[in-house]
C-alpha cells in the first residue's frame, strides 16, 4: 500500500509540474511553437517566465506539504516528465534539440529548486501540526 501511495505522490507531483508548464501557455496566449511530439510543452518551456517559475514553486511547495514520500524524490518527480519529454523529442527528430546540454542543466537547476520547495513545504506543514498540536500537549502538561 505505502509503495502504491509513493507511486500516485510522485505522478501527481509530475502532472502538476506539467501544468505548471503549460498553464501560462493558456492564460497568457503565449505563441504556439512547433514540436515533432509536445507542441504545448515546447511552448511552456520557450516561453517561461517568472509566471511559469512562481507556478512551479507553488507546485513543488504544495507536494512538499501534503507528499507522502521523502522531500527529495518529490522535488525529482515534479521535474521528471520535462527531461523525459526532450529525450522523445530528441529520439523522434535529432535536429529539434540543438542546445540539449543546456536544456537539460536547466532542468536541474529547476529540479534542484523543487527539491528546496518541496523540503520548504514539509517544513511549513510540520510547523503547522506543531501549532496545531502545541495547545494540546499544554493542557495535558498542566
């Protein structure tokens, strides 16, 4: 059961961060790039912006704070489906991803924020039932 609930963490994890991606591509009406498979990712990523980066953050924080599995795998997860999009693009047409090297270190440098955020989100929710638990062990102290 535990390995089941990490498997749904981290694919919601994953789907969310694509949203993110692809949410200022709707609500901006950014320009529609094309692309021999993710036309829409492709965009998401030509056109981020610091709408695009505040989304992921929210993101990242949001399964930091209610992930069930370990702060550092969440951070990988919501990050995984981008490198893993390239690399089919890469496969189905060799000529799309000219720049992959740089491509890819800025995948990590976004997943090494993730995994800051989703650490920063389990820290807000323990800090949280903290505070929620503080009054209780007060009383049973007195």
């Amino acid at each position: 059961m535990q390995r089941y609930r990490m498997a749904l963490t981290c694919a919601g994890a994953a789907l969310l961060s694509l949203l993110a991606i692809v949410a200022p591509v709707w609500i901006f009406d950014l320009r529609l790039y094309s692309a021999p498979l993710f036309p829409l990712i492709r965009s998401g990523v030509e056109g981020m912006s610091l709408w695009t980066l505040g989304f992921l953050f929210c993101a990242g924080f949001l399964v930091g704070c209610f992930g069930t599995s370990h702060p550092f795998l969440l951070g990988l997860a919501t990050v995984a489906l981008l490198p893993i999009a390239a690399i089919a693009g890469v496969i189905v047409s060799p000529t799309s991803h000219n720049l992959w090297p740089l491509e890819f270190m800025i995948y990590a440098l976004i997943g090494l924020c993730a995994v800051a955020e989703a650490f920063a989100g389990r820290f807000a929710m323990r800090l949280v039932n903290a505070a929620n638990c503080a009054p209780l062990r007060w009383v049973a102290f007195v």
